[in-house]
C-alpha cells in the first residue's frame, strides 16, 4: 500500500476540536460506538484492576461499566468534554472516580501507577500517537493490561471512509488513515487479544500485556 503522510495534528488543534464536538458528542458518537466500549468494559470487568485509567475519557460514556471495585482515574484534554465527565461521575457516588484535565503524552503520574490502562477511540486522535504509547508503558505497571480501542485502516470499508474523511480529519480531530501494523505491532508489548467490534467490525479492540516481548 502506498505510503502517505500522517495528519498532522496539535495539543490546540485537539482541544479546539472537542470544545466544538462536545456539546453534540454523545448524540454523535455515543451510541454508534457503544458496542465497542461495552466490550472494552467486559474485558476490564474481567481482570478487575484494583486502578485504572482512562486516556481520553471524553463525556465519560465508559465510566459505570467499569468494575465497581476499581479506583477509576479519568483524563483529557478537553476541559468541555471534561465537564460533561464530571456530571456522569458525580452520578456514580459510591465509585472512586477521579477526572483530571491532563495532556496523556506526558502526564504526571509515577511509573507503574495502575494496573490497567484504557483508550478507547483515543490513540488516532492524538497528537503523537506514538509519545503516548511511550507515556502509558511507563505509568502502567509492568506485566499489567493495555486495552485499545479504535479503528485501523486497510478494509475495504475504511479504505471509501478514509478518502471521504481524510480532508475534514483535522476539523474533525482525527486521522482516518492509521495502520494496526504501524500503531500496535511496531511496539514490542504483547498482543493477547485483538476482536473487532461495532457496526461492520468498524473498530479493533486489542488486549495488549505491558511486558517487554
Ligand atoms: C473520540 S474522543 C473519545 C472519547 C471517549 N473515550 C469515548 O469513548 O467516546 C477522543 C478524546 O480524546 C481526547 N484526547 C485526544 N488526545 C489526547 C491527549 N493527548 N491527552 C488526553 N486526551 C486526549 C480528546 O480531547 C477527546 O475527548
């Protein structure tokens, strides 16, 4: 496949993105992505991490599937879309959620802070997809659970969508074009599961072990 160049996109142009989406996000896509952050949310509810973090967390959609248990810590860039976070973890009393505005590519956490990390629809939407895997290796604990959530080129399907998407990506505040090949194989964590999930298997979960292959 003929190689082209990445969309190009910044911290600002990010944030800028989302403080328009935010007011019609959930209408947008909520619904249409839920399947996929359910099943996200199965597999966490299975590994039942005693900390979890969100990268990306958005309005917020994924928060009450989590496990009940888990110390919940959800972060993003959009203080809009943040707000709306709040309102749903407010709503979720007896949880330990904390929502924080943070860039994921270089955060404030320790190395090893939790035992699972989370991005669902997040990795094609940062600026340097790239930084961040680099960040969330090292404030997850080793040996501990990365779970992605996206689509990635190269179906047919997503090849229609990228020509259609790829000139309203960055008013839209994400790359169309982006590569499993590149994004998850390139690193050397452990791939223990991968399923495609929402309409026409639109999006890829993958299950990934944070220990060095
Ligand atoms: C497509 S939305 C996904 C929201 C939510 N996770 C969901 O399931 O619908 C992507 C979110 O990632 C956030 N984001 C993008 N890059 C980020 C970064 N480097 N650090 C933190 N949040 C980021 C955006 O602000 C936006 O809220």
């Amino acid at each position: 496949m003929e190689a082209r160049p990445q969309v190009a996109l910044s911290e600002a142009g990010v944030a800028r993105a989302y403080k328009r989406l935010a007011p019609m996000y959930d209408v947008l896509f909520g619904r249409v992505l839920e399947p996929g952050r359910r099943r996200m949310a199965e597999v966490v509810r299975a590994l039942q991490p005693a900390s979890l973090l969100e990268i990306g967390v958005g309005t917020g959609l994924a928060l009450a599937h989590y496990p009940p248990t888990s110390k919940i810590v959800g972060i993003d860039l959009s203080h809009e879309m943040l707000e709306r976070a709040r309102e749903r973890a407010r709503a979720l009393p007896d949880r330990q959620i904390t929502i924080e505005h943070m860039n994921a590519e270089r955060t404030s956490f320790a190395d090893g802070t939790f035992d699972c990390v989370t991005l669902p629809y997040v990795l094609s939407v940062t600026p340097r997809p790239a930084e961040l895997v680099r960040e969330i290796r090292r404030i997850c604990k080793p040996g501990g659970t990365i779970v992605v959530l996206n689509h990635f080129s190269g179906s047919r399907f997503w090849w229609l969508m990228e020509r259609a998407f790829r000139s309203a990506a960055e008013h839209v505040g994400f790359r169309s074009d982006f590569r499993y090949e590149e994004q998850i194989l390139s690193h050397d964590w452990e791939v223990v599961g991968i399923e495609s999930v929402n309409l026409l298997g639109l999006s890829r979960l993958v299950v990934l072990n944070n220990r060095r292959s």
